[in-house]
C-alpha cells in the first residue's frame, strides 16, 4: 500500500540580507514537522527556497557594485549553508531565478490574461520595497508601511491587474467551509476584519521601474510582482505546467504552508485568489507564527537586534538552537529571544534531564554488566508507570504535532526523560549491586535503556544529532520510523552499550553570557541605524541608495501664487509626469526653466508647500549670491538615473 502524502513548505526567504536566529524559526519548526511525519509513516515533500527578484534586491546589488545576479548567489550560498547547519531536510530547495520557475511563471500569467483574470491600467498608491507590498493610503500607520513601519512610496506606473476583487465571496466562502484554513483561528479573525471586509481590490500584479523580475511574456517592459512571482513557488517547485509533473500530480494541494504572521495575509487572501483563477486546489493549512522578539521587537536586521544563528550553533551545536526554538518559543504567538533562556534551557533539559540519563545509564551498564544490556525479568511497580508511559507516548506526541505544537510534544517526551532520572532515584541501582540482587538490577537497567530508545525515538524530529549519538550510545541502530515505539520491550539480546562523550558540556552561564555580549558588540551593525559618527560625518553607499536622483525634463513651469519666491514645475520623468514646487523663482522666470532637464529626487515623500503639492525635489547648487540648477552635462532623457 502506498503511504500517505504530505507536502509542507517554507515561505522562500528574501536575498536581500543576513539571515538571523528569526529566519531559522519557520525553518526548523517545518524541519522538525517534515521529519516527524517521515517517520510516522508519511511520504513528505519539504520545500524551502529563496525568494530572489525585486526592486529591494535591485537596489541593494547596486548599492554593492554588483549584479543581482551575484548578490543572490552570495546570499544563496549563505543560506545553505545556514540549512546545512541546522540540519535541516528539505527535500527540494527553490530559486525563483531557476529557469524552470521563471518559465512556468510566465505560462501562469499567459493562462491569466487568458482566462480574463489579468487587465491593464494604472496603478496609483504607496508601496513598501523592504516588504514588497502595496497599500492604499488608509491602510498606512502615521504614513508608514503597516508591517514593517518604514517609509512607503508614492508609486505611479503602468501595471497589469489581477481581478482579486472578483473572488472575495469565493473566499469567505472557502474560509467558511473550511475552517481551519488559517491557523490558528485569530489569524482568520484578522484577515477577515482588517483586509477582507474593507472590500479587496485588484492586485497590482506587474512593475514597469526596475527590471529584476521575470518579464511579461506579453509585455516585457513589465516585470511580474515579485509576491506573485514567490507565491507561485509552491507549485513550480512540483512541476506545475512543465513536461514532468509527477510531482505535481503527487503532493499538490499543500498540507501545509508554515509562514511568519506578517504573511499570512499573501497566502490567504491573494494565493488561494491566484488558485482559484488557475483552477486549481487550495492548500489545507496556512499557519501563522509569532515572531521571534529580542528586546520585546521584533528580531531583524533593520532594528540591529538580530542573533547569529553560526555563531550560536558554533558554540553549542545545532541541536540546542533547534531544541530551544521548538521548545521555549509558545507557538503560535511572540517568544521573546534572551541568551540567558537559551543557556538555561539547554542546562535544564538536554544537559541535566537528558544528558545525565543517557551518561548514567550507559555508565551502569557498563559496570554492572560489562556493557552489554542484560534481558529484563518479571516488572514490578513503578515498571508498569514508566512502560504504561513510554507506550501512551507516540499517540499524544502525533496529536500535538498534529495541531503544531512542539513545545508540547517535546514536553511529553521529556516526560519520559524525568520519569526515568526519578526512576534511578527510587530503585538504587547501586544499592541493588551491592546487596547482589542481580536480577532486579537487570531489569532496572532494561528499563532505563528503554525509555532512552523510546526518548531518544521521539526525540528524532527535533533533535537529529543528538537522537543519532544516544543511539550509537546505547548500540542500536538509528530507527527509520515509529514501528517500535507500539511496545515496550524492543531491545532485544546482545546490545552492547558505548559510554563515549557526554552528550553536552554543562555551559557555565555567567561566564558564557559575558562572552556571548563580547561577540554581539563585535557584530555587524545595524542596517538601518548608522553609528553614530557616520549620521553626522559620513554615510553609506547603501544610504545614497536610498535617495532616487533621476533626470527630468520642465514641460510647464508658473509662479505660485502669492509668493514671490515659490515656482511650480511640471516635470516630465520617464513616462511619468510630476508637479514639484522649487524655491528658485528669484533666480529664474518661468519661460527660462522650460524645456531644461534639471535632476530631481524622486523618491523624496510628497510634501505641501503654500498649499500646492510637491512631489519630490529639483537639486540646485547655492552659493551667497546665487542658486543655480543642476543639469546633466550632455543631452540626456528624462528619468534616467542619477548617481
Ligand atoms: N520572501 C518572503 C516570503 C515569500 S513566500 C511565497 C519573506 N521572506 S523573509 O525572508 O522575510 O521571511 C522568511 C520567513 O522568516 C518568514 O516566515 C518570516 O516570518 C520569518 N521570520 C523573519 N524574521 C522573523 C522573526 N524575527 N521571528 C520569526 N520568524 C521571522 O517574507
């Protein structure tokens, strides 16, 4: 019979960065699912990848002096060996700068503008490039992007629309028939007040100002929305509209897409709209996570509080950032990252309740029976509480994996952990040796190597290395599934114990905190707040990035009315025209300025001046004299870049 499917994915993570201990958190809770599922019998997709197209992307490969190309690559590179790392096994790895996925892109948005679903017009409203996403001015907070709180742009362009407005029913009722759709349930709540009851527009889905995307293939001075572009990940990934789709045909729809809570509203407003137009099967589970706050913020590289996940995982191992992550984090909700719960936190459950069982046990073993774990005889009390455990264990592990809940799954297989640290306590084994009670003494051990196998079982999801040391300890193989967690008594005769290394070192907390504050200070400053020295002396070419100096040409220009010292311009940028207010109307006529280029910052925010609205800046030179304006050199068309 063949086994049952599962496909979870990852959001494909921005190229646009570093990646922090925040980025590992969908990654290694999809890891610790994906593994857990393999061995409950399951054949599992996992797919996790890189998100490489965008304005962000353009803009911070130019800031860097080189192509997108390579600055994917870089961070490409990164992540991989980030994933590495971590251990984490995924099963295929998608780069939206593949070729098959930019080709099947393409076909996506050819069936589109088939199927009606995509229409040509302007788009006008704000955007946020970190988070690449538009917003309508109402949905904006004192001015700033909703989600990320940093600036927001007025845009202007020529864009292709997706008809999302037409499947706002189609969705409530999708929502409605299917409940658990968005987990967990507040996720549903919000969506729905915040974004599906305010009424849903269509979705600007193409961008004309930069060129690092995928071209339309029916229009390719238009690139395709970087989020539709990501989204549709999921599905190239399997072979969607390409020549192989078996595994398409396999695992779509998703089980389940794991993604931060700052993306729910991607994946289930406009992903299921997007597959609704592509007649296609919605996904069964979106859940959204809390963050992973340092400083009661959230962890990320604009707010210079971010953790470096090598530099952790050099120092402790892989093991206890995953165990840390899955365990102390609440799921569902915020976590807030402190060093000290991380040191702590390993001392308490892997070092002291794990470690110390595994050594102890193994220690004993070897010194009373020479190593080889001896055969049990008739179990007595407390045997039965610790057999009746370690059987009732993989049911209530399955069902709170089963809501997502790894912090309590790891809970209950620590359980068996402890039980068997007391169980020591209460049968002496040491005692039982020197009194020359060999028979009771056998059985104690038996038991003890058996809630280790049962752990050390159910610990395989979370915790692979160590799960794969405690059973090189104890001389089994490592279990390939659950098959023999259904009954206590699996060790069978001549298994022979290896004491070996502790599993962990007990981490000496004052003395490693001070050296974990050392390493922060020597880290890589923040990417939005500059020191201190360079916000008054100097800044950084990822600064000047950020100012958008574009030539313009003067269609009009006329005095404002009632002052003597204010021109307004209409400025041809590109194909765009802009009105900008300029402050030189005692240094030129009107009629002179026509028909100059002059440079502009465009992406200076709108401002109203005497009551008329500016869009942006022309730059002039000034001297105590005299303001002239600057212009390019030679003839040069409007909107070409400044730089
Ligand atoms: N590229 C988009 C996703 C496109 S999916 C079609 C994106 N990328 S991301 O790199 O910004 O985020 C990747 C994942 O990391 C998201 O699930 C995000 O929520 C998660 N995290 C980033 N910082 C985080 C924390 N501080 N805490 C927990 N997870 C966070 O969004």
């Amino acid at each position: 019979m063949s086994k049952p499917t599962y496909y979870i994915t990852t959001p494909i993570y921005y190229s646009s960065g570093s990646f922090h201990l925040g980025h590992c958190y969908t990654t290694v809770i999809c890891d610790a699912i994906a593994r857990f599922k393999r061995m409950d019998g399951f054949d599992v997709f996992y797919l996790t990848g890189t998100d490489e197209h965008g304005q962000k992307v353009q803009q911070k490969a130019q800031a860097a002096g080189v192509t997108p190309k390579q600055y994917v690559d870089k961070l490409y590179d990164q992540i991989v060996a980030l994933w590495k790392t971590l251990n984490i096994s995924y099963d295929k790895f998608i780069r939206t700068t593949d070729d098959y996925h930019e080709k099947t892109v393409q076909k996506i948005y050819e069936k589109l503008l088939q199927s009606g679903d995509i229409y040509k017009s302007t788009y006008e409203g704000w955007y946020c490039t970190p988070c690449e996403s538009f917003w309508t001015e109402s949905q904006l907070h004192d001015g700033k992007c909703p989600d990320c709180g940093r600036e927001v742009k007025l845009q202007k362009e020529e864009s292709y629309f997706f008809r999302l407005s037409k499947y706002q029913d189609r969705l409530i009722q999708f929502y409605e028939q299917n409940p658990d759709f968005i987990s967990p349930k507040s996720r549903m709540n919000e969506m729905i007040n915040n974004f599906i009851k305010p009424g849903l527009k269509d979705l600007c889905i193409s961008r004309t100002t930069f060129d690092w995307g995928i071209k339309l293939p029916f229009d390719p001075k238009h690139v395709a929305y970087v989020w539709v572009d990501a989204l549709t990940n999921y599905i190239t990934a399997l072979g969607y509209l390409q020549e192989d789709h078996a595994l398409f045909d396999k695992f779509w729809p998703a089980d389940l897409h794991m993604v931060g809570k700052e993306i729910v509203r991607f994946h289930t407003i406009i992903w299921p709209a997007l597959l609704m137009a592509l007649d296609l099967p919605l996904p069964k589970k979106v859940y959204g996570h809390g963050w992973l706050l340092f400083g009661n913020d959230k962890m990320s590289k604009s707010k210079g509080n971010v953790v470096d996940p090598f530099v952790l995982a050099d120092r402790y191992g892989a093991d206890v950032i995953r165990y840390y992550l899955l365990r102390e984090i609440p799921f569902g909700s915020d976590g807030n990252y402190n060093n000290e719960a991380l040191l702590t936190r390993t001392n308490a459950d892997l070092v002291n309740d794990l470690g110390n069982l595994v050594s102890r046990t193994a220690a004993m073993v070897t010194q009373y029976f020479g190593g080889e774990i001896p055969q049990p005889n008739a179990y007595t009390e407390p045997d039965s509480e610790l057999i009746a455990l370690c059987e009732g264990a993989l049911p209530k592990v399955r069902q709170y994996m089963d809501e997502l809940s790894a912090p309590d799954a790891l809970t209950e297989t620590l359980r068996i952990v402890q039980r068997a640290n007391k169980y020591i306590d209460e049968t002496m084994p040491w005692a039982l040796n020197k009194n020359g009670d060999k028979q009771r003494l056998a059985t104690v051990m038996y038991v003890l190597c058996e809630c280790i196998r049962f752990a050390a079982t159910l610990l395989e999801p979370f915790i692979p290395q160590t799960s794969a040391k405690i059973f090189e300890k104890i001389g089994l193989p490592l279990p390939k599934d659950f098959a023999g967690l259904g009954r206590f008594g699996g060790i069978g005769q001549g298994v022979t114990v290896h004491k070996g290394d502790n599993l962990f070192d007990r981490i000496d907390i004052d003395k490693e905190l001070k050296e974990l504050d050392k390493l922060a200070e020597q880290a890589e400053p923040a990417e939005k707040s500059p020191a201190p020295d360079e916000q008054t002396e100097q800044i950084s070419i990822e600064d000047f990035a950020k100012i958008k100096l574009r030539t313009a040409k003067v269609l009009g220009c006329e005095r404002v009315a009632k002052s003597d010292k204010l021109l307004l311009l209409r400025l041809q940028v590109g194909s765009e025209v802009r009105q900008v207010v300029s402050g030189i109307a005692q240094h030129y006529t009107p009629e002179y300025l026509v028909g100059k280029t002059v440079v502009l910052v465009a992406n200076l925010r709108p401002a109203k001046i005497r009551g008329v609205e500016s869009n942006g800046m022309i730059l002039c030179a000034a001297d105590d004299k005299s303001v002239v304006f600057v212009s390019p050199e030679k003839p040069m068309d409007s909107g070409k870049e400044v730089r």
